[in-house]
C-alpha cells in the first residue's frame, strides 16, 4: 500500500484496494481504479493491465470520448479510420478526499484533457458492506458536472462508428476467469443475448485465479445506460452510458449514477442471483 491507496474492508476483511493516483503511462488513460477486488474468501474478482488490453484498469469509471478527449485508454476508435494512436489521453484526477473510512471513502476529481483543461467535475463515493455469509456489496455513487459555459459530449467506439455493439464506456468492471465466464439476466444468458440491454440487473460468473468460482451481481442502470458486455474477447462488464448514441451534460447540469456491485464466493444460478439484486442474503 502506499500513500495513494486506499483499502475497503468488511468487518475487518479487507476485500478492495483503490488506486487513488496511478503513475502510469499517460496512453493507459490513468485514473482511479479498484484492483484487486475480492470475495470475502480471498479470491481475485479483477484484472488490471492484462496483456489484450493493458488500459483495462479493474474497476473504473472512465469514457473513450469526453469532447474529443481519450479518457478510456489505448487507441481512438475514429470514423471510417479505425482504431487509431492519436495524442488525445486525458486524465481523471484526484483532487480532494472527503471521506477516508475503511468502510467508506468520497472524494473530489477533475476530467482532464491532454492540456489539463478541465472537461468535468466529479464527486465520487465508494462503500462496501456485507451482505450474507458469502457476499459483499460495492455501492458506488458519483455526479458528473459539466462546466456552466458549455455542454459536455460522451462517446464510445459505437456512437464513433465501430460496428459489433462496442458502445463501452462508463462504469466498466475488467473482470478475471480462468474457464469462460458466464453472463446472464432474469430473462436472457449469454453475451450477444445480454451485450446492449437494460434489464435491471445482470449476473457476472467467472473463476479467479485461485481456480476457485465466484459471481458478481451487478445493478443500476440509469436513464439510457446500457449493458456492455464481453466474455468470448475477455471478461468484462459495463455500465455503458452511450451504448448507441452520444450523450450530453448541458452547461452547469450534473449526470448522477449510482450502481451496486454484489460479490460472492460460487457460481450462482439464475434464481441465487435475482435474490441478491432484489436485496437478499447468501
């Protein structure tokens, strides 16, 4: 640990490290990230730096197009090019802690672009409690506050072009599995099934490291979000907000979110899971 980590813990377990000021390479598209996250039995439930994606930073909130600016990391996915290394990365930045508790941590962050011109405000709150013998709960909280002298554009790879349902960006979980994961909804499996929907939770499984099974019950989509998923390229989840098409935060208005990520030990069924999202206990 150092100065600019920070640890959540339940009832003295410690089960996520957040990474408040990573020094990475400004193409990674440095910000804020969980990494590692773990189930109350140790077992690793993220990826940082993986070798198909060395930007994919556990878990974070980050968008590829914030008015031009590259926030994701890696290349730029630009209209009728490509994927392109274009010099256009930008950083999240820390700029004040409100809350440094074991249990809760809340702070204050700049959207930056390559200049360090402030694109956006952000005030962001993480939490962990326990929620049954196996599981945890992330809830994460954040208000996204455009400048009051101009609108604020959000893109993705989508919105820019790119076929396949890449409309990635938002509240994006790299997740781990060491045998092909598995995704699923109330009323849907699969991820061309689950990729681009707005059911109200969905239900990551996976296998860690460890060899060892685990599952992640993810909910809180906001007007317009989408699910992004992927567990045939790699294991991931997001919180897509311009899954297909570019959103806007009008001069001086805020974007909120707020989503909850349950994380258990095993590999739950279908009606486990709709009882962790409706608020129970495993």
């Amino acid at each position: 640990m150092t100065e600019n980590d920070r640890q959540l813990s339940v009832d003295g377990v410690p089960v996520a490290r957040y990474v408040v000021d990573p020094a990475i390479d400004p193409r990674h598209g440095p910000r804020p990230y969980l990494h590692p996250v773990r189930t109350l039995g140790g077992t690793v439930v993220t990826d940082a730096f993986p070798a198909d994606h060395l930007w994919h930073l556990g878990a974070s909130l980050a968008v590829q197009d914030v008015d031009g600016t590259n926030l994701w990391g890696g290349r730029t996915y630009v209209r009728d090019a490509g994927y392109t290394w274009r010099d256009d990365h930008g950083r999240i930045a820390h700029t004040r802690w409100e809350v440094r508790d074991p249990q809760r941590l809340a702070h204050r962050l700049e959207w930056r672009d390559r200049d360090a011109t402030v694109l956006l405000t952000e005030r962001r709150e993480l939490a962990a409690r326990r929620v049954g013998e196996r599981a945890w709960a992330l809830d994460i909280a954040y208000a996204l506050t455009a400048p009051a002298d101009r609108d604020v554009h959000l893109g993705s790879p989508a919105t820019n072009g790119r076929p396949g349902g890449a409309g990635y960006g938002g509240f994006f979980w790299r997740a781990v599995s060491a045998t092909p994961a598995r995704v699923c909804t109330a009323t849907a499996e699969g991820e061309d099934a689950v990729n681009g929907s707005t059911a109200p939770w969905l239900a990551f499984s996976g296998t860690g490291p460890d060899g060892a099974a685990y599952t992640l019950v993810l909910a809180g989509l906001a007007e317009g979000d989408r699910w992004f998923v992927r567990t045939a390229m790699y294991p991931g989840v997001c919180v897509a907000f311009a899954f297909d098409r570019p959103r806007v935060i009008a001069a001086g208005a805020t974007r909120t979110g707020r989503h909850r990520v349950v994380v258990t030990d095993g590999a739950l069924d279908r009606d486990a899971a709709a009882a962790l999202a409706a608020g129970g206990t495993v």
